[in-house]
C-alpha cells in the first residue's frame, strides 16, 4: 500500500518544509510554499533492461579515454555553436524562452535536419498540429518520431521500443511521473520528472533536450535546483514583435557561454543569420543625425551594431535619461564626461540611446560610439556613413584600448567600411589593413575628427 505524504515546497527556490509558512527561511520570499502530496511508491522510473551495466572503478584522469564521436552535430549551425559543436552525448539540455519567442519552432527544426533518428515528446500540441507546422519548415526527416504524452512513464517505455539517438521533451511542465502524486507543473513533479530524464540520459548517453516555461521574472519557471541539474541551460530571447531571436547559453557545461545564435523569424520558421552584422545595421539611404556604427564582439564573433542617441532640450525640469540594452548607469558615466573633458553642456538635455535590432550589449568597446552617437545627435550632423567605431571611454576623456582590435578592424572592412577609429593605445600596424584606421587618444579628438 502505498504512503501517503504531504510537504510544503517553497515554489522560487524549492526548499522543502515540514510544515506551511509565510515566508520561505531560505530565499525569504513571501508566500510562496505550496503543499504538494507526495506518494513514495516502489515504481520506479527508468530502468536499462540490457544487462551490460557498467562496472564503476576510479580511474586515474590519464586513463580515462574519450570516445571519438562525442558530439551529435544538429546541422543547425546556430544552435551547433552555442553549443560548443553539437549535442554531448548524455546532456540535458534545457531552453526556456517566453511564450511564443519560437522554443517548439526551434526543435522541430532542429528534429527536421539532425541527421540521427529523434524523438519529439510533446505535451502541449497533438501530433497533427505538429504536422502542420513541420510542413511549413523546410527539412525532411525520415526518423524523426512524434509522440503526445505526458506520462514519464510511457514515454520511456516508448523510448525502449524505439531506441532513439535523441529526445525532446516539449515541456517539461507538462511532464508528470506516477511516482509522485502533485500535478504537472508543481515543483516537486519538474525535480523528479527531470530527475528521471536525467538519469536516462546518463546511462544511454542520449540527449535530451528540454523545453522549459519561464515565469513572469523571466527565469525559467521551477525551482532553480533545475538549472543545477542540467548540463546546459539555453536562453531564447528577443522581442516578440521583432523578428530577430537571439539564443545565449546562461550555462555551458561544454562550452562556452559567451556565444550567441542568431535567427530571424520568417513564416518558413527560424533562419539562421549567419552574418548578424549585415541585418543589425539598418539601410537607409540619407545620412541621420544621432547614428554610430560600432564594432562589438558577441563571443568569439566580431559583430557591427548601430547606436542610435537623441539629444533634445527637457521640456519637464529634470532631464530624462533613458537607455535601451545599454547600461543607463554607463551612460550617465559617458554624459558626465562630455560635460567635464569636452565642454560639452548636456546636463539641461534629455538623452535616450538604443541598441538597433533590440539586441543588449555589455562590451565596453562600443563607448566611443556612444558618445559619438550624442554627440551627432547634440551638434544635429551626422557622423560620415563609411566610419565605424571601437573604444572604450575612460573617465579622463581618454580613449582606451579594446581587446581583439584586430577581429574587429577585419569584420568592418569586410561589410565594406571605410575608415575605423580606434585607440592610440592599441598597438597594432595599422598598415596591414585595407580600411583607413584612425587613431585618437582623447575625446577632444573625436570632436575634431568629427566637426
Ligand atoms: P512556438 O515555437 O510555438 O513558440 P513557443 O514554443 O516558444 O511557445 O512559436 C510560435 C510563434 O512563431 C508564433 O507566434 C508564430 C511564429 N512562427 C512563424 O512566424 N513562422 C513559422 O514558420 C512558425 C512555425 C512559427
Ligand atoms: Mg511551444
């Protein structure tokens, strides 16, 4: 007979309780544990039936030999990347996503041009709905499998049957074991259900991909234990409305997490843009006042992006600063050094800068052209369309150095820039290149240069 028990689960971070409370001890958030009925029953999760278990010795590091093909290469280049080269055999993969952003989109994509032979679990649509949408994407897959369940249980004994080389699950929320009696969705039905999965990957060296909700803070809905157990956690983002997706790794236990993908939403599905550059820079054909071009990095990847600034005189006594995917607080830095080091009288004015292409960026390398940005805006004279920038603004007024200078002055020569501005403090050749760079040490020669 099976026995029956209740506990109370802190819904942000997971914590258990033997009683309810108010306020969660352990991520001091307020009404957030939920009682969930828990039954411990001897029916257990996924079992190999093959009796070739492994035999578990510790092995000097020396020893231990890697087998050759160790990744699974998706063929979506994108997604490849972010990756660190390919699905690891054996990881779990979680991408979570607001709803709509293109999570479900992105997998069966990826179910369409893996060359492997795939399972594709949803829970959220019936199998010809799913039909419906793979007809739009272009890829054929003669074993790509569609299953709608939501049960853990069956889907595994569909998965002995089956012995796929991958598996998706859309979404883990939907997900319930019959080990555990709390409904799909509760925490304690995402730990085990991902625990279960987990421990399938593991012992098949199969990789699961999972889709995961996001709550309204925009972290991926389930206790953060979650994230803890996965290999890799995928974040798909962008604004809905816009058509560009940007893929990040917020974790990579495989690679790097400073890789991003980029895909643009057609009503074919995702396409790859494999030169982000050429669709983040707007086309137009007069000179605008108030826009800069700057040469970022994304990763490993250089990457031109355009800011644009808008100086205009505060009509309400305190002057609005307003930033969008750029640090407001950086910005107010930038301004504060215009106003000391180059005369400039900005403090009166309303200034709002923006990222073209809804994209954030953190590198200090587009400074230069922030300020060159306001700068063009305040004076109303555009900055010569074939310039482009990369340095940082230090709080002297002086230009500093940017890293991998050299990625940077290539990417804009390759989109056909004319003339880039750099540090004087960067040492490098500038004669090796075909583009004309210009080096400057303060920001009083930028106003030069530019006016
Ligand atoms: P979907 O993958 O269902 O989102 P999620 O699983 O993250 O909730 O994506 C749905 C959106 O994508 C929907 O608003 C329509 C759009 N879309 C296209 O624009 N073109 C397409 O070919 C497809 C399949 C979807
Ligand atoms: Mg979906």
């Amino acid at each position: 007979m099976a026995k029956t028990t209740t506990i109370f689960l802190c819904q942000n971070c997971g914590a258990q309780f033997p009683k309810w409370l108010g306020k969660c001890t352990t991520c001091n958030e307020w009404n957030t544990i939920v009682e969930e009925v828990t039954q411990k029953e001897e029916k257990r999760e996924w079992k190999q039936t093959s009796s070739k278990k492994r035999k578990v010795v510790p092995l000097s590091i020396n020893e231990i030999t890697i087998q050759k093909e160790d990744r699974i290469v998706t063929n979506n280049n994108e997604l490849d990347r972010v990756l660190g080269g390919g699905l690891v055999r054996g990881s779990v993969i979680l991408l979570g996503g607001e709803p709509g952003i293109g999570k479900s989109t992105l997998c069966l994509q990826v179910a369409l041009t893996i060359p492997k032979k795939i399972l594709y679990v949803s829970g959220e649509e019936s199998q010809s709905q799913i039909k419906m949408r793979a007809d739009r994407l272009k890829g054929v897959n003669n074993n790509c499998l569609i299953l709608t369940e939501t049960n853990t249980q069956n889907i595994f004994k569909h998965i002995e049957k089956e012995q796929p080389d991958v598996l998706v699950i859309d979404s883990i929320q939907t997900l319930f074991t019959d080990v555990i009696d709390a409904s799909p969705g509760s925490i304690s039905q995402i730990r085990e259900t991902t625990a279960e999965l987990t421990k399938f990957a593991k012992e098949t060296a199969t990789p699961v991909l999972l889709i995961g909700h996001i709550n309204k803070e925009g972290s991926i809905a389930g206790p953060k234990i979650l994230e803890h157990m996965v290999d890799v956690v995928l974040q798909f983002e962008g604004d809905r409305n816009h058509t560009f997706r940007i893929l990040r790794a917020q974790k990579n236990r495989f690679g790097s997490t400073a890789e991003l993908g980029i895909y643009e939403m057609q009503h074919t599905g995702l396409r790859e843009v494999s030169n982000p550059s050429e669709v983040l820079i707007s086309d137009k054909d007069d000179d605008l006042s108030g826009n800069a071009i700057v040469a970022t990095l994304e990763g490993a990847r250089p990457l031109m992006i355009e800011v644009q600034a808008l100086v205009s005189t505060a009509v309400y006594g305190m002057p609005q600063r307003s930033a969008t995917g750029y640090n407001v607080k950086r910005l107010n830095m930038l301004l504060a050094v215009l106003e000391k080091r180059a005369g400039f009288r900005l403090g009166a004015k309303d200034v709002f800068l923006n990222i073209a292409g809804g994209i954030k960026v953190d590198d200090p390398a587009i400074d230069l052209g922030v300020v060159c940005a306001i700068l063009s805006s305040n004076e109303d004279e555009p900055v010569p369309s074939n310039m482009c920038f990369a340095a940082e603004v230090g709080l002297a007024g002086e230009i500093r150095p940017v890293s991998r200078i050299e990625q940077r002055i290539l990417e804009a020569e390759k989109l056909g820039f004319e003339v880039i501005v750099i540090s004087s403090y960067n040492k490098i050749d500038t004669g090796k290149f075909g583009i004309i760079v210009r080096k400057i040490s303060k920001v009083d020669d930028l106003v030069d240069l530019l006016f």
